[in-house]
C-alpha cells in the first residue's frame, strides 16, 4: 500500500467514511505493516485530541465525556472508600464487581521495545449473544510503505477554500410591482430574506415577494411561511429555500435543510410544488417533511404526494404514514413509516429504536452505572447498579396515548421499570412504575397499585391514556389494570422511559420497543 | 484502595494515560460517542480494580486490557456494532499505542497552538467538523464545495497539524 493511499484510509476513517472494502483493506494494511499501525495510531491519536480541543461543550450531556465528572467521581469515592477503610480496618466490604467477569492484574510484559499488551483476563463469556464475527477477511501479505520522512519545519498552514467574495453593494431598489406570496409568522434564530438585491435579516410580519428566499441559521433557528389560502410551511435549522414563486400554483425551490409543511386543499391544476435539486414534490392538500440533504426524503403524514424523481423522471405516488427518498443507489419505491412525526394516522410520534444519529437528535440518554444501548431496541444491561432515563425532547400535550412495548429478560428482582411523564411548568408528575411484584401508577401523592400477574421474564405492552378530563388509565397488553386522575390543567409533558437497578439478577436486561404517541379524543 | 497515596497515585497514572485510553476506544469502537462511553464504565472500573495493580508493570498497558474487555462487553449489549479489525490487531494497536506513546503525549500539548497556526478558513472547517459535528457531506453542502473537495481540505489540515506537532515535538527534544 503506497503511503498515499494508506493516508486516504486514514482520513476517511476519522471522518467515518470509510466504506466495507475501505475497512478490510485498512484491517489488512493494520495486520501485516507496523508503519502503518503507527500512521494509524497517530492519525486517530490526533482526531481523538481535536474532538477533545475542539469539541463542543454539551453535545448530550450523558453521552458526553466528561472526565472532570469522572475525576470528581473518583475523588468522592476516594473519599468515601477511604472512610469506610478507617472505620472498618479489619473487614472490609466485599462489593460485586460491576462488569460481567473480573479483571485480574495483568500477565507481566516482555521487556521493550516490544511490551505487549494483554488483556488482564480472557475475554469475558457471552452473556445473552455471541460474539459477532469479525467482519475482517484472513490476512493478505501486503507489501510495506516506504518511510515518509518527517518534516522538520512547519509547513504552510493549508487554506481549504476561499470565501466567496462579498456581495456587492446593495444598488437602491428599482421601483417595481412586488407580488406577495407569503408572510413571515414567526421566525427564531437567525432568519434571512434573500432577495436579488442580496441578503437581509428576517422579522416577523415580513412580506416575502415572488422569487425572493428564505433562510435558516443553525442551532434552533427557524422560520414559518404562510400563505393566503392559510398553508403554513415551517423551515427547520439549516435550511435553504432559495426561491418560491406563486404563478400557476406556489413552488418552494429547497436548497438544502428540511422543512414541514401543512399544505390545504389546493386549486385544481394549481398545485403547491416543491423542488429539490434531485426530486419533485407535487402536493393538492397534505401534511408533509421534506429533507434535501445527500437525496431528497419526503414523508407524507396525511394525503397523497406525486414524487418525482428529476434524474430519470420516475414518479410514485406516497401516501399517509409513507415515505420515499429520491437520490443516487436508493429505492424510490414508498415504504412505512416507522418512526418521528409523519407517522400515519393518530400517531403523533413513534420510535422503532432503528436509526440511531436520529435517536440521539430526538431523545436525551441520561444513565449512571448501566450499559445502554439504542441500536435496535432500548437495551438496559441491568448486569451494573445504576439507572438509566431516556426522554423525549418534544413536548405533549393530553390528550394523549402512550403505548410502549417492554420486555424482561429476568425476573425483575432489584429492577424497577418506568413509564414517566412530568410537566414543564409545574412538578406534576405521572409514574407508571413496574418493580418485581406490583405495577404502580402515581399522581403527585396518590398511589394506585396492583400486584403483577407474571413475575418472570416476559414482553408485554404497556399502555397509558392521559384523557383530557385528567383521567389516567394504565394497560398492559390491552387490558385495563390501573385507573387514576390527575388535574385537569393543560400541560405540557415530556415522557421519559427509565430503568433503575441495584443487585439485579446476572445477565438480566430490560428493553423498550416501538414506543408510540397518539392523539385520543 | 485505601490511603491518600493511593488516591494521588491513580489520578496521577489515570490523568496520564487517560487520552491513550480514549484514543484507544475510538480506533476500536469507530464511533467517538460510543468510545466515550465506553471510556467512562472503564474509568470507573480502574478505579475500583486499583488495589489489583500491579505497579511493577505498566499502567497503561493495565487500562489497555481493561478497556479491551469492555469493548467487548459494549459489543455484545449492543450487537449491531460488529468489531471492525481481528482481535489480534486490535492488540497489536494497543502494543504500538503503548510504544509510541511518549511520542503522542508531546503532539496532544502542542496540537493547540498547531491549530493556532491555521488559516481562517482552515479553522472554520475544523469547527464545522469537530465543533459542530458535522459529516462530510453537509459541510460540502453548506460550504458550496464536493465531497471530494472537503475530503482533501481536511486531510491536508490534518497533514499540517501532524507536521506541525510532530515539528514541536523534534524541537522540544532539540532543546531539551
């Protein structure tokens, strides 16, 4: 492998872009050359070193590092062990190892320059799966790079790309007919308006004029457009519309970013369109999200979207609770929606635990003690003491339905399982709580309970109805077990779905599935 | 783990080799939130298994061990990320991780004022990657440049701070 290409692999895998063949070919390059384990060891060494320096400072607190939460976790404990050292000398207290197998001092090293390094013990058992096969192919003797020499002296620091240069100076507007497509109700953030004459800051109230645009900044900015016939178009952070233009109908030319759109029955043959530099989305009356990123994915909530896709012209046609994404190697066929706000029907939200970048955006993990895992199912390893909370980062409002599927691997003996809503405003609290023998549903001090018909290991779902006259109503699997009220004041809740355990039993897990949000009457 | 020397002793070796350790996962594990969290159940558990030591040996080849367990504790509670290299490899990093380890310890302190050195440009595109997290691709589609163009701009950034920490470091020996 020439270091030119070995520098290629190295690249794309701190940026995450290294492919299956990419992969195979580094394992190879990593198995059979020690230069190039070097380069490889600096290069990750050096991306792990600018995430640390350059890092932002609370991407998600809990999946975050924090070393000084760890030093200062350290140190409490110091402190605690040592006390409980002085105060019983003799007997100190045996403690259960937090991990599956124990770690054992280290098998002494071959003196250097070849220290090797050995895990401290076999690996551990499988505790619920094997192992996954190592996806890397046998070894192939690869040749090994010549020797870059080092550079002594700093080279120039790299300019990737210029800016673009200034707009220039904006002329005095011509006198002219403005035609007005749509108003600016609300804008948060950084919003502009683009115009020919060139870019300005956006307010609320703002007119926007045929063949003008809209943008959206990062961070939480946005905007909502509405229209005369009341169809209201909100632009997500990032977000470009680089034009929109009401002739024969309305057409919004997204650029890039995401936006949802509540479209009403629209004219005969004067659809509202919207453009992607990769797909068509022609649209009568619908609520919808429409993504231009790589491709284009749209998701239709209600109603019916002629999608076009630009490169070969190919339509279908997506209905309510589907979705379709136009761009290079992907089917455009509709498929199911199966997560987010476009579900179809009642649904106001729904989770299948299968996209996790898409997780981390919508949800905030909070856990001490416990590994978790989001790929899939909400997997909790109850093998540790600790907790675990999920929550939602949205806000809902009742009346509503939660349902969520819960499963059990183990008795839940020391595990308390949890469904939890706590408004905004106020301390108002909803528990659903599952511990080994009984299921309990509170309301700030009420406590409703019931003994749990099954004590082993199990799926089951769960099911809790917030009415709008403050009833609560637990079901599993269907069948009415609980029945509380709460206050009838509107709030707004957010849902967390947490796992508490201490002396669990071995290898036991708790996992959450299919968690979905409906609108009740 | 039962004295004050104790304490001061692990903070000591823990704070020295913990970036070895995190940069370790990351190679492993591919992703950094997961390397992350992986870094934090295996801080702990150095902490706890402290009195197991052996101070006759090397400490970071100890945390070594340790983090390469819990890489496969993390596996199997999560079974979708499959380990990209054979598990012989994944030793052999750690053994060349713990050779060249007083090489990167000098390039990590340097690391800040290379990036100092950066054009304006250059920095705002480490910002777009390592600040705000974001992929290739939408740092090209936010910056009107290919996939192809962030890709190289990148790499010769990362090629300059390579340089230019491994630099710092030769001339931090020369005058040592």
């Amino acid at each position: 492998m020439t270091p030119e290409r070995l520098q290629e692999l190295l690249n794309a895998f701190v940026d995450d872009q290294l492919d299956a063949p990419g992969q195979r070919e580094l394992a190879r390059a990593l198995e059979s050359d020690e230069e190039a384990r070097r380069a490889f060891v600096r290069a990750a060494d050096q991306h792990q070193a600018l995430r640390d320096l350059l890092g932002p400072a609370t991407i998600q607190e809990t999946r975050r590092w924090k070393p000084w939460a760890i030093l200062g976790a350290i140190a409490a404990a110091a402190v605690i062990t040592l006390s409980a050292w002085l105060l019983r000398p003799a007997t100190p207290p045996s403690k259960e190892s937090p991990v599956a197998t124990p770690e054992r001092k280290p098998a002494p090293p071959p003196p250097r320059p070849q220290p090797p390094v050995r895990p401290p013990e076999p690996a551990p058992a499988p505790v619920t799966r094997p192992e996954p096969a190592p996806i890397v192919p046998p070894p192939r003797p690869v040749p090994p790079p010549p020797r870059a020499p080092e550079k002594a002296s700093p080279p120039v620091p790299p300019e990737p790309r210029p800016e673009p240069p200034p707009p220039p100076p904006t002329p005095a507007p011509p006198k002219e007919t403005v035609i007005a497509v749509a108003t600016l109700e609300s804008v948060r953030g950084e919003v502009a308006l683009l115009a020919a004459a060139g870019r300005k800051a956006a307010a609320a109230g703002q007119i926007v004029a045929a063949g003008q645009g809209v943008s959206t900044g990062g961070g939480d900015s946005a905007a909502v457009l509405v229209f005369p016939d009341a169809s209201r178009v909100e632009l997500r952070p990032g977000t470009l519309v680089e034009e929109i233009l009401a002739a024969a109908g309305k057409r919004l030319l997204l650029a890039r970013g995401s936006l949802v759109a509540d479209v009403v029955k629209q004219p005969p043959g004067q659809p509202m369109v919207f453009a992607t530099r990769h797909a068509e989305a022609v649209v009568l009356g619908t609520r919808l999200a429409l993504g231009c990123f790589e491709g284009t994915k749209l998701e239709v909530k209600e109603g019916q979207v002629r999608f076009t896709r630009l490169s070969d012209k190919r339509a279908v046609t997506v209905d309510g609770g589907e979705y379709s994404i136009a761009a290079k190697g992907a089917d455009l066929n509709p498929k199911r929606t199966t997560r987010g706000p476009m579900m179809a029907g009642t649904a106001i939200w729904g989770e299948d635990f299968q996209e996790p970048d898409e997780i981390e955006k919508d949800w905030s993990l909070k856990r001490t003690g416990l590994v978790v895992a989001t790929r899939g199912q909400l997997d909790i390893d109850c093998s540790g003491d600790g907790e675990a909370t999920l929550s939602h980062r949205g806000r809902f409002t009742a009346p509503i339905r939660v349902s969520v599927d819960v499963e059990f691997t183990q008795r839940l003996k020391g595990t308390l399982v949890a469904l939890r809503f706590q408004s905004w405003r106020t301390t108002e609290l909803v528990h659903i709580d599952l511990d080994e023998e009984r299921y309990y549903l509170r309301i700030g001090d009420q406590n409703t309970t019931m003994e749990a018909p099954r004590r082993n290991a199990r799926r089951e779902r769960w099911t809790v109805e917030l009415g709008a006259d403050g009833g609560v109503q637990l079901l599993i699997d269907g069948k009415p077990m609980l029945k509380s009220r709460r206050p009838a004041t509107p709030e707004e809740f957010h849902i967390t779905l947490l796992t508490r355990a201490k002396d669990a039993l071995p290898a036991s897990h708790v996992r959450f599935d299919n968690f979905l949000i409906e609108r009740v009457k | 783990m039962g004295t004050t020397e104790d304490r001061s002793e692990f903070l000591r070796l823990f704070l020295k080799v913990q970036p070895a350790v995190r940069s370790y996962l990351l190679s492993l594990l591919r992703n950094g939130v997961d390397a992350d969290d992986v870094f934090q159940e295996v801080s702990l558990v150095l902490w706890e298994r402290f009195g197991d030591y052996d101070a006759s040996f090397p400490f970071l080849n100890w945390a070594f061990g340790i983090a390469r367990n819990h890489v496969a504790r993390w596996r199997r509670s999560a079974p979708r990320t499959r380990a990209w290299l054979p598990p012989e490899v994944e030793e052999k990093l750690a053994v060349t991780y713990a050779e060249i380890e007083d090489e990167l310890a000098p390039r990590r302190t340097a690391l800040r004022n290379c990036v100092e050195k950066l054009g304006a440009h250059a920095r705002e595109l480490l910002s777009l990657r390592y600040e705000k997290l974001w992929s290739l691709q939408r740092i090209a589609q936010a910056r009107g440049m290919s996939l192809n163009a962030v890709n190289k701009a990148l790499g010769k950034i990362r090629k300059f701070l390579s340089d230019c920490t491994g630099s710092t470091r030769l001339e931090e020996m020369g005058s040592a």
